[in-house]
C-alpha cells in the first residue's frame, strides 16, 4: 500500500481530490429519496430526486481552494425514472406541485481549518467538520456542513409555506474512492458519494411551520464533466430545464430557482 499523506496541508489536498479536483471543472450527480419525518414517527418515503452539478476549482491562495458551483435539481418518481407532475403529499394528504431548481452561483472556500460559504475564511467559524479514513483498499472523505440560508419567500407570499426568516440544514456528504486511484498524481480521480441531509420541509410542501423534517438520503459520482454523466439523468434534467447541460452559466438561472417556479406553480405574483 502507498505511504499514506499526513498533515492539514495534505489531508486539504486529498479532500479536494477526492470532493472534485485541485483545480478545473468537474461534474457531480446526487440522486435518491426525500423522506419526511414527523415527531414520535419513522420516516415515510416522500419523493425521489435528482441533483447534477459543475463546480469548478481555482486556489485564490496557498492552502486555499474556491469552489464555484452551478446545479440542477429535479423532483421524481421514488425509481428515480420520472420527473414529478402533480403529487399528493401523504402526510397532509394535499395535492402539491413539486419543484426543484437550478441554483445561482454557489461559492465554497476550503482550507485546512473548514469550508467557508461565500467568502474566504476571516477567523470565523468554518461551520463544518472533515475526516479523512484510510480503510486497507479504500480511502473516503467526509465531511458535515451547517447550513443557513435566507428563506427566499415572506409570510405574506406563501403563509403555509413560510417556516421563518433563516432554513437551517445539516449535509453529511462522503466521497469514495480506491488507494491505487488517489496515489497517483492524475489531475481527476473517479469517485462515489453519499450525501445525508436534515432539511426543513420544502417550500412545496405547504408545510411551513408544520412539526417534523426531511431526511434527504442518496448516492452519486464524480465526473469529468456534465456531458459524461449517464444518458438517463441527462434526459431528466433535458426535459426540465432544457440548456443547462450544454451550458449552465448561461442558463436562465433565475427564471428556474426554487422561489420562482414556486411562484409559477401557485400563480403568485
């Protein structure tokens, strides 16, 4: 077996490597079932869904990697092999449109001490954990990010959607792969992931303030770029948001984010 690397610096690079690339573009695929829970209940499975992202890596700095981040999701069939019209939500036993989105740009900085959303690390807090595991054949990193972000929608718009100001979420995402691949020095190193999230019920729901979560559990892989990724997902995200694949920086970004095609499904204006 290779001489495994040690330190922060390294531990950083071998995350990297393994998340993405040190440097360039890479594609993601995520794709699984959303379950609900309630209070005192086991979790009941919900819908399925499809994540597929570009990132693209450049180091700002020594010891510092930037991560910008364009994605497209998908709601469908708990097979994963249909995109989602009309649904009726189990647990309010409602009749919902579900929507994903194709998000703006994401930013993501890494160092050795945490990832950074947004900007680069100033002191504060990184919100995040990182273990890299050497298992005999097998290397994986994980890592756990605390996630806030602004609601996106008022009370006034979506009274029961609207949960409060800030949606907090916890992602535990691992990224896979074989010792032989990672020690070599090839610029792309093919990899799996898992993502577990605890999430607020989404905005579709209609389930606002409503007691309970959702766990969003799936499993995916790396790859050199958009176009590489398998035939069937590239048809799910074709039929939703025709363009993205081909060029997702110059994809109508904001015309399909979660809050507008919300607005479209509910006709608010």
């Amino acid at each position: 077996m290779a001489l495994q690397p040690t330190g922060a610096s390294s531990d950083l690079v071998t995350f990297m490597r393994l998340f993405a690339v040190t440097e360039g573009q890479c594609a993601l695929t995520n794709a699984g079932i959303i379950y609900g829970k309630k209070p005192g209940q086991m979790p009941v499975p919900l819908v399925g869904y499809l994540s597929v992202l570009q990132v693209e890596i450049t180091q700002p700095a020594p010891g510092l990697f930037r991560a910008a981040q364009l994605e497209a999701m998908v709601c469908t069939t708990i097979d994963g092999q249909s995109l989602l019209g009309l649904w009726r939500n189990p647990i309010s036993d409602e009749w919902v449109r579900p929507v994903g989105y194709a998000s703006p740009e994401n930013l993501y900085y890494f160092d050795a001490t945490g990832t950074y959303p947004n900007t680069p690390p100033d002191g504060r807090r990184g919100g995040t954990s990182r273990a890299i595991a050497w298992l005999d054949n097998e290397v994986s990193a994980t890592e756990v990010r605390e996630n806030s972000f602004p609601s996106g929608i008022t009370e006034a718009e979506f009274p029961r959607a609207y949960a409060g100001p800030l949606r907090r979420s916890m992602d535990i995402l691992t990224h896979r792969t074989s010792v032989q691949q990672i020690s070599t020095t090839a610029p792309f190193v093919s990899t799996v992931n898992t993502m577990l999230t605890d999430a607020p019920w989404p905005l579709w729901m209609m389930m606002g303030k409503a007691d309970g979560h959702v766990i969003w559990h799936g499993f995916g892989s790396k790859y050199r770029s958009l176009q590489d990724i398998p035939s069937k997902q590239r048809q799910l995200i074709d039929a939703a948001y025709d363009g993205f694949l081909s060029n997702p920086s110059s994809f109508p970004r904001a015309e399909w984010n979660s809050v507008a095609q919300l607005k479209r499904a509910w006709n608010v204006r």
